[in-house]
C-alpha cells in the first residue's frame, strides 16, 4: 500500500484507506455533514469586513459587554502572583468547587456538596466526556429538537444512537407524545434537557420537567443543561435540582461563565452531577485536562458575588428580543419570540420556497452578500429552513432593520428592489 520510498500512501491506497478501512465512529464524522455553519458564516462574514464592508455578525453567542471589571482585576491579580499560576487541579480549584455548590445552594436551593462539582474548559468538553461515560453504541441518547448542534456531535462522538424529542416551535411547549415514544427504558442513558434554550429560546416548565422525571423514571441520567439560567426574561429560573430533590441521583446539572457573566473566551464551566459520575470524570480529565487556568477559575469566585453584570445582559438581551419580534412579524420570515437566553429564531421555510432556496445554507449567504448581515443557517440545530440570530451586537437592532429591509423588499428571486441597502 506504501510507495516505492515509502514516504507516503498513494492516492488509491488514501482512497480505499477513507472509504473501507477507518473506523465506523471516524467515517461517520463526515466534516461536510457536521461543520458548524455558525463559525463559516462567521469567517464568511470577517472576509467582507476585511474588504471594508460594514458587515453586523450576529452569528456566534460571545457578549459584546465587557466583563465585570472586578472579575478582570482578580485575574490580573493572580497572574501577577507566580505561585499561583502553578496550582493545577484536575477537577478545578478548590475553592471555586466550594464557590459553585455554595452558590447552587443558597440561590437554588440545590443541596449539593463539593464532591459533586467539576469544572473544565467550558461546558463543550464536559458534554463530550458525559455522553462517552454514559453511552455508547448499544445505547441511546435523547435531545430536544431543535437541538443545539454540540449535542449531535457529542452523541456521534460516542457512537450512540440520536434520539429526538421535539419541541413546538410555534407554542415553545414540549411535545410530551414524541418523548414518550422516543424513551426507551432499556436503551436511553441520557436525556438532554436545555432551558432556556437554543436556539428558540423556550423555558421547560417545572410542569413539563416533572413529566419528563417521571417518564425516565430512574433509568438513565437526565442531563439539564442551565447555561443561559441567568438570563430569564420574564420568569425566574428553577433548577432540576430544587425541582426533584428525590432525583438528584439521576440529575446533571452543566453551566458557566461564558454567558450571562460575558466571558465567552474564558472557557471555564462547570457540572453538578452524582458522586460518582465525578469520580470518573475527575480520572478523565486527570489524563485529558490536566488543568483548567488557575487565574481564570479564581475569577470566577468573584463573579459569582456579581449578579448585577448579568442583569443588566438580561435587560439588553430582552429589548433586542423584543425588538425582533416587533420589527420581523409579517416580513414571510416569522420570528419567535424569545423568553430567555442569547437568540431568535426565524421561521423561513415559505419563504425559501417562495425564493429558490434549498435550505437556510443558501439564504443566510444571500443575506449576507445583499445586506452585510451574518447569520447562522438552522441547518445547525436541526431545522434546515430556519435561521438564528445572537442578541451579541450593540448595532443588533441596525441589524434587524436591514433584515427588514431584506425580508419586504425582494423580488421573487430574491433581489433587492433598495440598492442602497445593497451596498450598505
């Protein structure tokens, strides 16, 4: 299979080696089937800025508020201090441990101990590591559709089968008939929960929680994914753990600092979950992590004291929601209106028939190309003819305006009728 100096394959044995002789998990990773449109859009959109075009991304979900200057200030502090940039702790530093389960418990009335806690590089590497503990190819994992495009990849990586349970978009309401024939007493090991969610931004109700509880019923874990917990726009957040103390030997709880505390690059996150769910994820990272950074952990301490920080999100967060809702209604791409968290979500599948469109791939390119406004295709969350927009602009609603202006002023075939848009 080697050339004749055995430098390297050649280009049949490259072929056969893709197609019949990688592992099953490695061909099922196809990087076309599951790239995240989000992150192309993105870079789609950091080339049209690099020609000079005023170009309004509102693709990925990073806070364009700054973060909280006394959290920055104790940052700074320890990396100054050259002891402290040497403590390593695989499972996360003591004290925030400490900080995460004392907070848990005073604001959700958790009842969690420190031996329930691990932190990582963000919530992403905790999904990974969860769903290959708990699952595998003889079992089954269950997310909600639309789904956030992490939990595909996750549930790929560990060679599970995908279960979906669908969430009305229209009524943001869970659809208790397509959980109940998705579950399998025997085959599920994990059930993802994600509220507020991503991308429609729903709220499970404690109501619909309690039915999903009592549906798994003790046979698989029930993963409750809290990330956007912080920012409600008109409820208060319950956790699971509060909900179902009975069940908290089922329940796993992920979060971080990304979102409402606006330190998406500071990749800390953290998951509340059984004992011994820890034990092993604290061996893992043991050999995979070795340590999350220090002086990023320790500010964390100090934003977890903050809660005006991500109040104020909230608030912004909200108006732009709001804003969406009353700027696209009626434009054939429907929004729904958001109850919390970082997105909208667009409804465009009429419009994309009405245009040539195949899915949203092809509109969110046209959209950026007329009006220099970046979006990420629904083909990332499991809803092809959809597009999501992130709050994470502070020309947001400048946006918005040129989706309007997109949305009523197109031909058929999709051209603008305003060429001054067109250039904008």
């Amino acid at each position: 299979m080697l050339v004749e100096n055995g430098a390297e394959f050649s280009r049949v044995s490259r072929t056969k080696l893709w197609e019949g002789y990688l592992p099953r998990t490695i061909r099922d990773l196809m990087p076309n089937d599951l790239e995240f449109q989000m992150f192309v859009l993105d870079e789609l959109a950091d080339k049209l800025i690099e020609t000079g075009a005023d170009v309004l991304k509102l693709t990925i979900g990073v806070p364009e508020l700054p973060m909280p200057p006394a959290v920055l200030d104790e940052m700074v502090d320890k990396l100054r201090n050259p002891d402290f940039v040497r403590r390593v702790y695989p499972e996360g530093l003591p004290e925030l441990r400490e900080a995460i389960a004392e907070f848990y418990n005073q604001r959700h009335n958790a009842n969690v101990s420190v031996d329930q806690v691990i932190v990582n590089t963000g919530t992403s590497p905790i999904f990974r590591n969860i769903f290959q503990l708990v699952s595998g190819p003889q079992y089954e994992i269950m997310i909600p559709r639309p789904y956030y495009a992490l939990y595909m990849y996750c549930a790929t990586l560990a060679g599970a089968t995908v279960k979906f349970y669908d969430i009305d978009i229209d009524s943001k309401r869970v659809d208790m008939d397509s959980f109940r024939r998705s579950f399998s007493p025997e085959r599920t090991s994990l059930v993802v929960i994600n509220s507020p969610g991503n991308p429609i931004g729903n709220i499970v109700t404690p109501d619909e929680m309690r039915q999903i509880y009592d549906i798994v019923d003790g046979n698989a874990y029930i993963l409750n994914d809290e990330i956007y917990n912080n920012v409600m726009f008109y409820d208060e957040f319950r956790s699971a753990l509060a909900l179902f103390p009975e069940r908290r030997d089922m329940t796993i709880v992920t979060n971080g600092f990304s979102k409402g505390y606006r330190m998406y690059t500071k990749r800390v996150g953290f998951a509340i979950l059984p004992e011994e769910l820890q034990t092993n994820l604290r061996v893992i990272q043991q050999h995979t992590l070795l340590c999350t950074d220090p002086c990023y952990q320790h500010g964390m301490i100090t934003a977890l004291a903050d809660e005006e920080s991500p109040a104020h999100l909230t608030s912004v967060y909200r108006s732009r929601a709001e804003y969406t809702t009353e700027r696209l209604q009626g434009t054939g791409c429907e929004p729904v209106a958001a109850e919390g968290g970082f997105y909208a979500l667009l409804r465009c599948e009429a419009w994309n028939a009405d245009h040539g469109f195949a899915s949203s791939k092809e509109l969110a390119r046209d959209i950026l190309q007329k009006v220099h406004v970046a979006v990420v295709p629904g083909t990332d969350f499991g809803v092809p003819h959809d597009l999501r927009l992130a709050f994470c602009n502070d020309r947001y609603n400048d946006g918005i305006d040129r989706l309007r202006e997109y949305f009523t002023s197109s031909n058929p075939d999709g051209r603008l009728l305003s060429a001054a848009v067109a250039e904008a």
